[in-house]
C-alpha cells in the first residue's frame, strides 16, 4: 500500500484531486457537466499526441515536430479536398491527414534509423523544415470559410446530450479517437513483443541489440506511428476548429511533453506508462483550462502550470534519489 501511494500515479492523481477541489470549491461551475465535457474536449488533440510522445520517450529519444507534422497533415489535407473532391466524407480527410504524418514521420525515422543522430537534433531541424514548407510552398492563409462541408458537419456532431439548468451540455465523438488512441498503444507496449523492445531500447540500446532487437526498424516503426497519429490529431484539431491555420499548434510541443514527463515517463528512455501519461494529460488540462474560473489570470497561468510541473516532475525525482540513498546505507 505505502508502494502504491508513493507511485508517480498515485502522486499525480492525488494533485488531480486537490487541485479540483480546490477550483470546484472557490467556483462551483467546475463541477457541472458542461464543464467536464469542456475538458473532454480540449483534451482530445493533447491525448493523441501524448500517446505518441509517450511512446518516443519510453525508447529514449525526444520528438519536437509532431505539432508540425499535425499542422502540415491538416492544411494539405483541406487544400487537397477543396482542389479536388470538397464534398468528400471526414473518414477520407482522416485517411488522407494520417497517410501525410505517416510520410512525414518516416523522414524523421530515417534521419534517426540510418545515420544515428540525436532524435532532438533530428527533430528540431524537421520541425522548421516542415512547417518553413508549408507556409511558403503550400499556403500561408487561413482557410475558415470555405472548409470542406465534412468539417463543419464533425464539428457539429455529438456523442451525448446532457440537459443542464442553462442549455444542454454535448460530448464530441472526437474523443473515441483518443480513447482508441489509447487502447491500442496500451495493448501496443503491455502485451506485444514490440512494445517490449520498446522499453528495452530506451533502457539500454547496446543490451537491445545484444538481445536480437532490430534497433532501426524498431525506430521506423516508433516516428512512424507517431507522425500517422499527429496527423489525425491535426485533422481532429482542424475539424474541432472548423479552420486550417497553418500558424496552428506549432509551440505547444512542450506542453504535450509535460504532461508525459508528469505521467512519470523518464526522459531518460526505459520508463512510462499509458496510465500515468493520461493523468498527466488530465492535469495539463485542468490547468490550462479551468484557473481562469476561480480569477487567475490569463498571465499568471503559465506561471502555476510552471510550478506544478516542477513539482510534479521534482518530487518523483527526490523520492527516487532518497530510495536509492536508503538501499546504498543498507548494503553498507
């Protein structure tokens, strides 16, 4: 029991707790229904990309260009639509946005796979290249009116209606797509070989290979996955919106990272689950989304998402550092 209530999850999610109580119990709105299904919401994009970034850090590496892949999956999907089939159903512009992160993660993966270079370095350098390309070669306007009729229609659509005092309260479908999002790269890292080479890649590279790991089709396979799923988050984001900005996304790398490394990833490699990834997520949002309820500015938001951060990531750190202080002085 004392394991468990030491556990970064159980950390985090006591933070969760406290934290709602203390909005719920300065400004009640917090607890209505309208307000949680809001939070569903904004944490839709974020869980997707969360799911990926997980995955990256568990192998040990750092990936900054998801948010440009989304951004760039997003706009040349909305360009091809209306240039060629506007009236196309969603499930066509997810197929088509996926296909384009999935291109676009492949050169991170090749970069990384076939000349060994420092994911962070690799992934910074794409980030601007992406995004440099689509803004002078794709387009730089923002295309709000003419969206493709499928956009606004997904908008639009509800998963679950809940009457309230004032109006009603609806749940978007969008958020089966993280929850599927979530299920597989649960099954993915608990239940596959794959998923464990995952974690043994990230725990030490030279044991990998030693054990019979294919370190490089491993890493194709981890920036892959997660620029096929940036793309849907883009276009997930994009359709939310009802909106393709090109100027969208791109900055809030660290914030999805964040959330991660609060989850208890360690950025390191070799360590983090689906689980605490997703209460990181929850926190993340909360944070970002419900302090203005109780006369925070919007200012001083980043100033306390700052300080949970550092002491959501410092406290683990201590704790692990005082573990290993106690089993050092007992095998002395």
């Amino acid at each position: 029991m004392n394991r468990i209530l030491r556990s970064n999850e159980a950390l985090v999610a006591i933070t969760i707790v406290f934290l709602c109580l203390f909005i719920g119990l300065r400004n009640p709105v917090f607890f209505t229904v309208g307000n949680l299904f809001d939070l569903l919401r904004s944490s839709i994009v974020m869980g997707i990309f969360a799911m990926g970034v997980l995955i990256v850090i568990i192998s040990g590496g750092i990936d900054v260009s998801f948010t440009a892949i989304a951004v760039f999956a997003l706009y040349a999907t909305t360009k091809l639509l209306l240039a060629f089939s506007p009236e196309a159903p969603i499930i066509v512009a997810f197929v088509i946005a996926a296909l384009i992160g999935l291109g676009l993660g492949l050169i991170n993966a090749f970069f990384i796979a076939r000349f060994k270079l420092p994911t962070l370095i690799v992934t910074l350098g794409t980030l601007s290249m992406f995004h440099g390309f689509l803004l002078f070669a794709i387009g730089n306007q923002t295309i709000r009116r003419d969206v493709p009729p499928a956009l606004t229609s997904f908008a639009r659509s509800t998963l679950l209606t809940v009457p309230q005092t004032r109006g009603v309260a609806n749940l978007h479908p969008g958020i089966l797509i993280t929850i599927g999002v979530v299920i597989f790269v649960w099954l993915l890292l608990s239940y596959t070989m794959l998923g464990r080479s995952i974690y043994a890649l990230g725990g030490s590279r030279e044991a990998a290979e030693r054990a019979g790991f294919n370190i490089a089709r491993i890493q194709y396979f981890i920036y892959g996955f997660v620029g096929l799923i940036s793309g849907i988050a883009g276009m997930t984001f994009g359709s939310l919106a009802r909106q393709a900005n090109p100027q969208d996304m791109v900055g809030t790398e660290l914030s999805v990272i964040a959330a991660v490394v609060l989850g208890g990833a360690q950025l390191t490699g070799g360590r983090g689950t689906v689980i605490g990834t997703l209460l990181g997520v929850i926190l993340v949002v909360i944070a970002n989304n419900s302090l203005i309820l109780i006369g925070v500015p919007s200012v001083w938001q980043r100033v306390v998402i700052g300080i949970i951060i550092l002491v959501g990531t410092g406290a683990p750190a201590i704790q692990a550092k005082r573990a290993g202080n106690a089993a050092f002085g007992l095998a002395e």
